[in-house]
C-alpha cells in the first residue's frame, strides 16, 4: 500500500488495527505537510511500514486525555517502521504514555529521525520489580513485549517533553521505559537523542538520556550512542 497524501494517511492510520496490518507493507511514497490539516495517528500497527526517507511534518495533534500517544500508537510485535522523518510534530495528551514516533512498541524502529514537543503523563503503579511503568520517550513511550528482541537502529531525537506525573514519573531520550513479565531484549544502536525534559513531580524520578530503568529487560546492548540531554525538576 503507498501512501502519497493526507487523506490516504488519515485512511490508513484511522482503520488500522493489528489484525488488519499484519503481514502487510506500507509505503510513504512521498513527504506529506498536515500544515493546516487534520492529522489521525496510527491505532494499531503490525506490519511493516517504510518512509524510504520521506517526512510527515508540521503535526498537530491533541489526544485529549487518551492514553498509549504517537504518530503510531501502538506498534506491535511482528512489526518494522524504517526510513521515516517526523518534523515540527506536537503531540500533547493528559493521559498516560507517549513517545514522538509510537506510545508502544513491540516492534522494531530503523532509521528513524523525529523533531518536536510532546506533553503527557508518566506514572509508576505498583511496587519494583514488579511494578508497570507508563512512561514518556522521545522516540517511544514503552516497549512492551514478552520473549522478543526489539531493535533501534540509527534513529535520531531532537525532542522537547513536558512531563507531569502521578505516583512516580519515568522516561528516556530514546525508550521511555519497559514493560514485560519476561523475555524482553532491547538493542539500541548508533542512535543520537537530544532532549530537554521539564517534569513536574513530588515523587520517585527514573530519566535516562537512552533509556530509564530497566528492571524488566532481560538482555540489553546499547553501543555507539550520543546523548545531549537536559533535565529539569
């Protein structure tokens, strides 16, 4: 499926559900500007989408206070998004979990470079180690997953975050945080994430300039990364 305009977008990412977009291959066959335009995120993906270098830029985007925010919101498991640019993008939610590119993901992320702002929430429920954490990332939210490997793959962040929290905030430059009950293995590699987090919180703080803590990860690599990251609380 190729999509070359704001009404194909708008198609695409309104019905997509897991079911629909496994073992399916999109492609954005050119850049597309929601300057003035209406923009849907993608609900739930789970095939492969390739940008082949192209942008989606200039997003506005308020969720109201829906949870699990970004252009994809919830990348699954058996997916790929490469080769895509995110430019001049504002996504703002006063629920929990937000990432510039997905709220979720199960997937893998290559080559992907996003610019912008994103408002959201993060919370920590429960009690470590078992407890779930609802996080804000730059590139994605939470990665979520049992006994699968997640790769990030030359991606690039240059993201501003506002962060409120409730019980406990958490997030990273590139993954805000990790949700698994086991088996979750993350790999990030030749990344750059330039972020400057503003968090409001009377509670526990975990900000990493990659990534936050990783209590449920099992095996993780993170090599040839740059971090310029500001934090203030």
């Amino acid at each position: 499926y190729v999509i070359t305009n704001v009404t194909q977008w708008n198609s695409f990412a309104s019905s997509a559900t897991s079911a629909s977009t496994t073992g399916k291959v999109y492609v954005l066959g050119q850049d597309i500007d929601f300057d003035g335009e209406s923009f849907s995120a993608v609900e739930n993906f789970n095939g492969k989408f390739y940008g082949i270098g192209h942008t989606l830029s200039n997003i506005n985007k308020n969720f109201g206070n829906l949870n699990t925010c970004g252009i994809f919101r919830e990348i699954g498991t058996e997916s790929v998004v490469a080769d895509l640019n995110l430019d001049n993008v504002t996504l703002t939610t006063s629920g929990y979990e937000i990432g510039m590119l997905a709220g979720s993901s199960g997937g893998s992320v290559l080559n992907c470079h996003v610019k912008g702002y994103i408002t959201g929430v993060s919370s920590i429920v429960g009690n470590e180690p078992s407890w779930t954490q609802y996080a804000v990332g730059g590139l994605v939210g939470d990665a979520k997953g049992n006994n699968i490997k997640i790769y990030i793959y030359r991606c690039s962040v240059n993201v501003k975050a506002v962060v409120s929290t409730a019980g406990g905030s958490s997030g990273g430059g590139i993954i805000g945080s990790y949700n698994s009950s086991g088996g979750l293995s993350v790999a990030i590699y030749d990344c750059v994430a330039i972020t400057d987090f503003t968090v409001s919180t009377s509670d526990g703080l975990w900000f990493g300039g990659i990534t936050n803590y990783c209590n449920s990860v099992g095996e993780q690599a993170i090599e040839n990364c740059a971090v310029y990251s500001k934090i203030t609380c």
